[in-house]
C-alpha cells in the first residue's frame, strides 16, 4: 500500500507525544505547532477503520515514529513471524522516520504476558537478542532501536553492567539506542545506584531517540522507597533535570513525553513537549547528532 504520507518522514530534533485517540480531534483542528508523534505499532495492525483514518490524516502533516512493544526481543524462543509480518506492514504504510522496540520480554511458550519483564545480562542472553535484533532489522529493511528498561529486580547470574550489554548489542548488531530518562531515573533509585553516572556513561553516540514519563511512588516489603513506570503523570522534577544534563551533552534528539495512562487533556500533554522543546532549543548545538 502507497504512505498516505506528505510530510517528510524524518522526525526532527524536537519534541514529539504519543498519539492517542483522545487527542486525534484537537490535533485535526488546531494543527499544533509539535515536532512529531508515536505511535504504539500493535494498536495499529488492524487493516482498516477509524484509527487507521485519523492517523493517515495526521501522518500527513507531521512524521511517526513507531513504538512495538509486542515483539519479545529477550524472550528465549523464536520471534513470533505473524506479528512481524504485520509490523514490516505497517512500517511500509507509514514510513516513520524512526522505529524502536523495548529491551524486554513478554512471550513464554504459548503465553504473552501484558509486561515488559527483564532480560539477564549474560553472554546467553545477549547473543539470542542480538539474533532476534538481526532478524527484525533485515525483515524491516531499517535499523531498530533499542529501549533501555525500567526494573525492579536484578539477576545474580548477570555477568555484565546494563550499559556494557546495551553497548555491546549495538555494535553487534548496528541497532541504534533510546535512552528513556525516566527509566534510568526508576532503576537508579530501585537499586541504589546514581544515575547521572549510569547517563554519563551511556553510549550517547548510539542514541536516536530520547523518551521521558512519569513515575508512581511506593516502597518495597523493608520500606524502602520503589518507583513505578506508571506513564500516568506530568515528568518529575529530577528527571528533567537528568534530560537536560543529556541534552547538555549529546546535542539536540528527538525528545518523546511518553503519557499512555490516565490520559491528560491535549493542552497539559502539549504543554510538557513545550517543556522539552524549551530545553532542547534553548542553546542549539552547532551540529545535531545523529545515530549510528
């Protein structure tokens, strides 16, 4: 099928929200000045209807980026060829400027679990998720990137850091990165480790995308404090700050305010890409960076 595209399809170093069909009518009507959109790719692998409708008129005027977070790329089986043959589909309807999957897994012998569960870091695992990396990038016929995780517990078996197997399965594979602040900011304070220093070691070079959420507040079984990955809130404070601490130092990226669950209305979403924006524009560096 032809892209109902008009708008170039690659997204701009600005801010960006996932689209939601709350917002589809605002959106249409008031044509906001926003950098682009994402979208989740398996709400849209139907062939037809009133999503696909409303996304080829928005994809008109601004670039996708697409978001799977159905594919298992950690999970300790085969990838699933139905549901990658649906999202080579979809790719080649929209052509989004960008395409990203969750360093996750959620599939288990004939079960799909509605969570995104962690990947140990062993010699094991990196070498299955880097072969499920391969086989989705020459269905695709593009690169992928790569989401670092939000977790909640650790593998004692795990016999490198999360930046080194991170690192390690760009450079194999040629996959880019997307760095989620917020998930850095939830993993940092679950384990007790600082995250600007998990930042200032990331491999910012492989970076194509940035996402920032917010996050619930609880505590564990011994009170100690226990953040969520809700996306059901406004970004917090601290990591704000960690963004532009990134944004000081990889220069400006695509920045996406990720909000999917007790949705806000369209002007409190767009009022947090403004936020971004402002940062993102506030000292432009000489040269954007882009991924590889």
């Amino acid at each position: 099928m032809d892209t109902p595209a008009k708008t170039s399809s690659a997204v701009p170093p600005r801010a960006g929200v996932g689209l939601k069909a709350a917002h589809y009518t605002p959106i249409l009507e008031q044509h906001p000045d926003i950098g682009w959109f994402e979208i989740h790719a398996e709400n849209y692998m139907g062939a037809g209807g009133p999503p696909h409708r409303y996304l080829e008129a928005i994809r008109r005027d601004y670039p996708l980026s697409l978001h799977g977070v159905g594919l298992s790329i950690g999970a300790d089986k085969p990838l699933d060829q139905d549901h990658l043959i649906r999202l080579k589909r979809l790719n080649e309807r929209y052509q989004p400027g960008l395409f990203s999957e969750h360093l996750a897994w959620s599939t288990h012998d004939e079960f799909f679990f509605n969570d995104l569960l962690p990947v140990p870091y062993t010699q094991e695992a990196l070498a299955r998720c880097a072969d499920h990396i391969d086989q989705v990038q020459e269905t695709l016929g593009r690169q992928m990137l790569l989401e670092n995780p939000s977790t909640y517990v650790t593998f004692e078996d795990s016999s490198m850091s999360e930046i080194e197997f991170l690192r390690s399965l760009s450079e194999r594979t040629g996959c880019g990165l997307l760095l989620d602040v917020n998930n850095v900011f939830v993993s940092a304070t679950n384990h007790g480790y600082s995250p600007e220093d998990y930042l200032d070691a990331f491999p910012i070079e492989r970076v194509g995308e940035i996402h920032l959420g917010g996050h619930a507040r609880d505590q564990d079984d011994a009170g100690a404090p226990l953040l969520i990955d809700a996306h059901d809130r406004a970004v917090a404070d601290p990591v704000w700050m960690l963004y532009a601490r990134v944004i000081g130092r990889s220069g400006n990226l695509p920045t996406l305010i990720e909000w999917d669950n007790e949705l806000p209305s369209w002007q409190e979403l767009f009022a947090e890409a403004q936020a971004a924006d402002a940062i993102l524009l506030q000292d432009p560096p000489e040269q954007q960076h882009v991924a590889r």
